[in-house]
C-alpha cells in the first residue's frame, strides 16, 4: 500500500481527510507568540478576576498561536510566518 499525501483522521464509521497544503503555517513567531499570551490571559478571566464566562472566547487566540495556523488568515490570503526561501 501507498501512502498519499493526506493526513486521515478515523473516527468510528467515518474517514476525514485533510490534504497536507492546507495545513500550512501560516502564522509568525511574534504573531504565535501574541494569540497565546493574550488567549491565556482571556481564559484566566474565567477562573480569577470578573469570573466572566466570556473569558473562554481566548480558547480562539489560544488554539489557533498552539497550531500557528489562522482559517481568517488562509481566508483572506494573509502570513505573517516567513517564506521559506528555496534555491
């Protein structure tokens, strides 16, 4: 058997397959580095502070800095991450 190009996420009767160009970094370092620190502090307002249950909206910063890939990013065309020059 071969092996394509696509990651496969199995889960109990279905198959979903995700092509390995789309899951492109297309997030910078400083970028990454500013959605994780302000996710972290939004989730922190849940559990100290206000207690607001708003605070779980930094799971969004905090997952997409994690993954360094943003879907509003690959949306509009937008990286901030460098190109990888090739010779």
């Amino acid at each position: 058997m071969g092996r394509s190009s696509a990651a496969v996420l199995s889960l109990p009767g279905r198959t979903l397959g995700f092509p390995a160009q789309q899951m492109k970094i297309n997030e910078g370092t400083a970028d990454r580095a500013i959605r994780i620190i302000v996710g972290l502090v939004l989730v922190a307002l849940v559990f100290v502070g206000p207690r607001t249950p708003w605070g779980w909206l930094g799971l969004l910063p905090l997952v997409t800095g994690i993954a360094g890939r943003c879907p509003a990013y690959t949306l509009f065309g937008i990286r901030t991450c460098r190109v990888s020059g090739k010779s």
